[in-house]
C-alpha cells in the first residue's frame, strides 16, 4: 500500500523520467556515471563536452596526457583520481573488449572507479537491463520514506527496492528517486510543505 502510494507519486511528478547525463556512445555513458561521483550531471556534461571534443575516440583517451584530463576534468572534483579512472577505462576497452562496454556487471565492476552502483546505472541506462543504482539520493528517499531502514547499507537497500518494485520498473524507479532528491527531496531543506507523501515520511518532523 506504502510502496503504491509512492509509486504512484513519482509516477504523477515524473511519468518518463531521463538520465541527465548526456552522451553518444556507451564509454562515454560509463565514462560519465564515474564523472558524476560527488559531482552534479550538469556539471558532468560541461566536462564531457569537452572531453570528448578534444578526444573524440577511445585510442584518443588512452593516449591522452594524465595532466591534459586532469585539467578538463578538475571542475567535477577528485579529477586526479577521475583522469586516472577515465585513462584507464579507455586503456582495458581497448586491450580486452575490443572497445565495447561489457553487458555484465561482474565485469563492470573490475573497471577502476566502478562500483556496483554505476554498473546497475550504466546497464539500465544503456541497455534497459533490469537494475536499480543506489546513489545518495536514491538511498536518503528509501530510508526517508521507510523502503528500506536507517541502517541499511547500500547493498540491502538495493536489494530491498528490488523486492518492493516490479522487475519492468527498476530502471524508471531509479531515475524517478534520483529526480525526486534532486528537486524536491533534497538533502537539506526538502520541500516536504508540497510532498504529497509527508504524511508516510519519517523526515516530516523535523521539516514542517
Ligand atoms: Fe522528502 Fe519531505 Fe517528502 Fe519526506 S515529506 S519524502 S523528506 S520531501
């Protein structure tokens, strides 16, 4: 009843949800994803944008100057690490799957800079695969709105989502949760006066 009641709800206020982060091909996809760490897709996408202008193809990226990256990359945060991670994709692409983006999170995650929550978002972005990411927005609603309890690590969160909502949805759920912290159900000062949920959400003491 909960579950349908927020359903419902992300469905009224994002009936066709889209990822926000912009890309053409699917390393830029995951390229972006590991980008957007701590960082927002705005962001991201003024960073790609150049990024992939000046290095438009994979043999590009891999060959690119560790100091070049870094200085595109800087304003999205952590970008020596990031340079790093964006090389090194491009570079195990290149070596052992003949540039194509694995269809398996079991080897996604082997990726440096990519954890379980960026594989299940690149597979049900780029693919439509079944999956659910849960990232700090996605996380902070579940626990918010009771989907899952306060002391959830992000692995029984995922796994409690994925028992709540219907396998076709884990995907939409996802960009629903992730649109829905970051306009509405925000980190600090959520706008729980127009929640239509308030009256279900554990957050609503401390905000009204
Ligand atoms: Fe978020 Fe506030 Fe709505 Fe709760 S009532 S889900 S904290 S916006």
């Amino acid at each position: 009843m909960k579950t349908s009641r927020i359903e419902d709800y992300l469905d009224s206020l994002f009936p066709n949800p889209q990822c926000e982060l912009s890309y053409q091909k699917d390393y830029e996809l995951l390229m972006a994803i590991v980008l957007s760490a701590q960082s927002t897709d705005k962001r991201v996408n003024q960073v790609t944008n150049i990024l992939f202008q000046k290095y438009p193809t994979l043999k590009d990226i891999s060959k690119a100057s560790i100091a070049d990256l870094e200085d595109i990359i800087r304003p999205v945060g952590s970008f020596r690490k990031k340079a790093s991670y964006i090389r090194n994709i491009a570079v195990i692409l290149l070596r052992d799957y003949e540039g194509i983006v694995p269809r398996s999170r079991e080897q996604l995650i082997l990726f440096p800079g990519v954890g379980r929550k960026t594989a299940n978002v690149f597979l049900s972005e780029f693919y439509g695969d079944a999956a659910i990411g849960v990232d700090t927005h996605v996380e902070r609603i579940s626990k918010r709105l009771g989907l899952a309890s306060r002391k959830d690590d992000v692995l029984q969160v995922e796994k409690k989502l994925m028992k709540k909502f219907d396998k076709t949805v884990w995907g939409k759920r996802h960009l629903q949760m992730v649109l829905f912290g970051r306009y509405h159900c925000k980190a600090i000062k959520p706008e729980c006066q127009n929640c239509l949920l308030v009256d279900i959400c554990g957050e609503k003491k401390k905000n009204l």
